[in-house]
C-alpha cells in the first residue's frame, strides 16, 4: 500500500492538514511517528543498560545527574515560595476608552449540564454586548453536548459550530475551525467549567491596550473544589504557586512561561502570526506559547480569576496529568533545540522556560535508573551505600520542604487540616506524580494522539438521540 493509499484510508481532517503546511517543522506531527518513538525507546532502554554495566563511570554519572534533577525541581518549589513578586493591578473602570471587539472560543466535548453554568458566566461578563461574539465547537457526532445545549436559550451571539468527527481528535482541531470565523480583534478561550468573573473582558482589554509591545494576557486559574478531597487540596495548592506566585515572578521580569488552557488573551494578528494552534500536540497551550515566544510577543499576568473545578478522583486526575505530561514532552522534542540562543527567548529565558519543565519530563527515566542501580550493585561498591543513604535523605528533605509548603499554602487557601493529614497529602500526591509520569511516556510510544478527557460531572442525564440542535452559521 502507497502512502498515498494509507492518507486516503485514514482521512485526517482539512484543518490539521492545512496546519501541517503552515507550521512545518514546528508541528508535533513530525515527533510523534512511530520510527522516532521507537528510537526514544530504545535510547531509553540502551541508556538505563549502559549505565548499570559501566556502574562506576557512566553508571555512576548519570545516577548523580537524576539527583541533580530532583535537587533542582525542589528548588524551584523553594524558590517560587520564598520570593515576593510585584503586583500590578488592572483596574477595570468605565474610562472613556473605545472597547475593542471580543471572540470567545467556547470547545466541548462530551458535556452536560456543567456548561449552563459556563454559559451563565460568559452572558455575565460586564462588556458591550455589542462587541462581544461567543463561539461554540462541537463534533457532528457528540449528541449529548448539543442536547445540553438545546436546552438553554442562547443569546445572538453565540454562534455553535458543529465540525466533522476527523482525527486528529484534539481541542486544538477545534480552535482551529473557531478561528476561521472569529470577528474580533481580541480572543479567548474558555473551557466547560471555566467560570471568569464579571470583570474579566475589561481588564484583559486595558492590559492588552495599556501596552505598547506585543503581548497576551493570562488570567489566574483559581480551583473551586479545593476542599473536597486530598486530590483537590493539593491541586488548589499546585495552582497557587502557579499563578499566583511563579507566573507573577516571570510577568515582572519579562520572561516567557506555558499559557494556562483558557484565560489568555491575544490578538487574532498575533494568533496568526504564530501559526495557531497545533492540533498534533495533546497540550496545544504550552506549544501555542513557544511559537508566540519566537515572534516576539511578552506574557503578562493581570488580576483576574477565572474560577474552575479540577479533577477529584484518582482516575480523573491521572487521565489529565497523563495527556499534559505527555503533551509537555512532545512539545521539547519540538522546540527545545530549535528555541536554544533564539534572539526573543534569550538564554536566561530558554533555561527560565525550559529547565523546570525538562527536569519533570526526565523523572521517569531517573526513577527507574536510580532504582535499578540500586539494587544491581547495593552490595558491589563502597560507595553504594551512600548513595543510598544520600537518596533517603534527599527524600526525607523534599517531604519536610513539601509538607511546610503545603501547610502554608493551605492556610493562605483558607483549606484546614492538621500536620498529619497535611503529610498524608503530600506523600499520596508524590506518588501520583510519579505514576503520571510512568503513564504520560508509556502513551507517547503506544498513542501520542490519545486524548485523555477530563470528566468534569459525573451524570445519569439520558436523552433522545433524534434530538436536534438549531445551529447558527
């Protein structure tokens, strides 16, 4: 069979093809097929080999290289709550500004009810309806979604597109289509349970026209369920340091950072420009902020929140921090080489951007490596026994750090919980990392495009599939 015949036998959606022309070599599309995925293994499989048969050269340099990793994931912790950072309000007034024009991306799949309240959220945006339009991306085939929504009466401008179930079945594909028909100068995305305050739009419009350079505007995540259960509490905290305390730091110094999923805001030029989104990269936010790196546009954190529920069962929560594990390392393959002493990242902001992120991608490895040492050769050389003992060590010092983190942190999230529960917390959210991480590198080599949905409400809702959604074009 040509490969002519096997395009024609798996037909790829019109968008993504498009895409594949227009990003190039900058599309995950060329690190995800099976040659280069069997060749990551392999250097894995020969790499952990080696170094235990050549345990006192090689063996022994990549060991003290996975405890270098693991020192420096847990001084970016150290740092991220140690360090104060300069907030800069963006009020949000009526002035006698000319509001500029608004597209929100609205995708979903696979939704009910959690959306009217999304839906109640975007219609209370305090902003011109006028200059607002609402976007809404569903597959042809996803019939409860659009029976959900044909139960709630939409304003004019909401626009629902329905677009062709085609791989590659990503939320990327979906923005795709939505930009084709965005209006506005400005946009966003929102996700199903995203819920931004009243204010947003304004001040994500005076932070864009407040400056003179290029940028996009990233709203802070705020997780509703924190105290619901040890899953939340500790997601709760993870956001915390994310947006309220590392994104606030690289704001203040100009250095790039990942986009959240929603609440950023851009220019559709910019969008553009950078060449969208990439529907062959599971973690199109993070792929979407290296390529607007490149051209030249700044990130800026401002005071908004967007409210949302995160996962709550281990399930659930394995499932999303597997595909943006695996999406984090498909997209260095990409552009980790490609970025190295480019003129608008700057090497201070390759290793701000890159580093944290290359050292969790690398913890899979490490885990297993320094494990495997281990028990080869506990009893084979003198120095064995310290590195064992090293490691306890390191280990109890990251369990000490994390567990004062996490009181603090709980306590600013006004989550109560005693010393005890608090240290429970922390060493069953260690251990989920680490199967992530196992899970994420384990679907990269068998299903690089598998799209692990997070279920944000569990429903018995049924519906009649005859049912039909009017659509608006």
């Amino acid at each position: 069979m040509t490969k002519k015949d096997k395009l024609q036998k798996v037909q790829i959606d019109k968008y993504a093809q498009q895409q594949l022309s227009i990003l190039k070599s900058l599309s995950a599309a060329h690190k995800i097929k099976l040659p280069g995925r069997l060749l990551h293994l392999c250097v894995w499989i020969g790499l952990t080999c080696t170094g235990i048969f050549f345990s006192s050269s090689l063996g022994l340099g990549i060991f003290l290289l996975g405890i270098l990793n693991y020192v420096i994931l847990l001084g970016f912790r150290i740092k991220n709550n140690i360090q104060s950072h300069l907030r800069i309000s963006t009020g949000a007034n009526d002035l006698d500004i000319e509001w500029p024009t608004f597209s929100i991306i609205f995708p979903l799949k696979g939704e009910d009810a959690v959306i009217h309240e999304t839906i109640k959220s975007i219609q209370a945006l305090d902003y011109p309806i006028s200059l607002l339009e609402v976007l809404i991306v569903i597959e042809e085939s996803d019939l409860l979604t659009q029976h959900s929504l044909s139960q709630v009466n939409l304003p004019d401008y909401f626009k629902v597109l329905l677009i062709p179930a085609l791989p590659p079945y990503t939320k990327g594909r979906a923005l795709l289509y939505a930009l084709e028909a965005v209006n506005g100068k400005y946009l966003t995305v929102y996700d199903a349970e995203s819920r931004p305050e009243p204010m947003q739009l304004k001040k994500a419009a005076l932070c864009l026209l407040k400056n003179d350079e290029e940028i996009c505007c990233q709203a802070k995540i705020r997780i509703s369920n924190k105290s619901q259960n040890w899953i939340t509490r500790n997601f709760a905290t993870e956001y915390f340091e994310w947006y309220e305390q590392h994104l606030y730091k690289l704001s203040d110094k100009s250095l790039p950072f990942g986009l959240g999923g929603n609440s950023f805001f851009i220019s559709k030029e910019n969008l553009l420009k950078a060449g969208a989104w990439d529907p062959f990269n599971v973690t199109e936010d993070v792929d979407l902020s290296v390529r607007l790196t490149r051209i030249g546009v700044k990130f800026r954190i401002f005071d908004s929140y967007t409210d949302e529920n995160c996962p709550e069962t281990l399930v659930n929560w394995l499932n999303q921090r597997t595909r943006w594990n695996k999406g984090l390392f498909i997209t260095q393959l990409v552009h980790l080489r490609k970025t190295f002493l480019n003129k608008e990242f700057g090497l201070k902001g390759w290793f701000s951007f890159w580093l944290r992120m290359c050292c969790g991608t690398l913890l899979p490895f490490y885990n297993i490596y320094i494990t495997a040492y281990i028990l080869f050769h506990y009893n084979q050389f003198w120095f064995s026994h310290l590195l064992s003992i090293g490691l306890w060590i390191l280990f109890g010092i990251n369990l000490s750090i994390s567990l004062v983190i996490n009181a603090i942190n709980y306590r600013k999230l006004n989550i109560r919980q005693s010393i005890f529960i608090t240290l429970s917390d922390v060493f069953r959210y260690l251990f989920l990392q680490i199967l992530a991480g196992f899970t994420s590198f384990w679907e990269y080599f068998t299903a690089p495009l598998k799209w692990n949905k997070t279920v944000h409400v569990e429903t018995d809702l049924t519906f009649d599939k005859s049912s039909k959604l009017a659509i608006v074009n």
